[in-house]
C-alpha cells in the first residue's frame, strides 16, 4: 500500500492563491470602464450611424 499524501502544503498553497485572486479582482480594468458606459456606448451608436449613412448614400 502507498502512503497517504501529505496535503499540509497545500493549504499554504491555497491562501497564496486566494490572496492573489484578490489582488486581481482589486485591479479589474473592466471596473474602471464601466462607469464610463453611458457616455460611450451612445457616442459608438452614433458614430456607427453616421458611417452606415454616408455609405448607404454614396451608392445612391
């Protein structure tokens, strides 16, 4: 028979990974864009517009 692993590293090893984890959730550049969305999404539908206009009226 084999030895039980030993698992008491492990749990070192997994503190190390969660306090990394929260280090990432802490620095999410999604974060620091979201609350610029109500000003760019309108300004990219706009724009959007525009372009799909002056295309659809230069093959007029």
């Amino acid at each position: 028979m084999s030895k039980p692993a030993d698992h008491s590293n492990h749990d070192a090893h997994t503190n190390d990974v969660h306090a990394h984890d929260a280090q990432a959730v802490e620095e999410d550049p999604v974060d620091s864009i979201v609350p610029m969305m109500p000003i760019v999404l309108p300004l990219a539908g706009a724009v959007l517009m525009f372009l799909l206009a002056f295309i659809a009226v230069s093959m007029a």
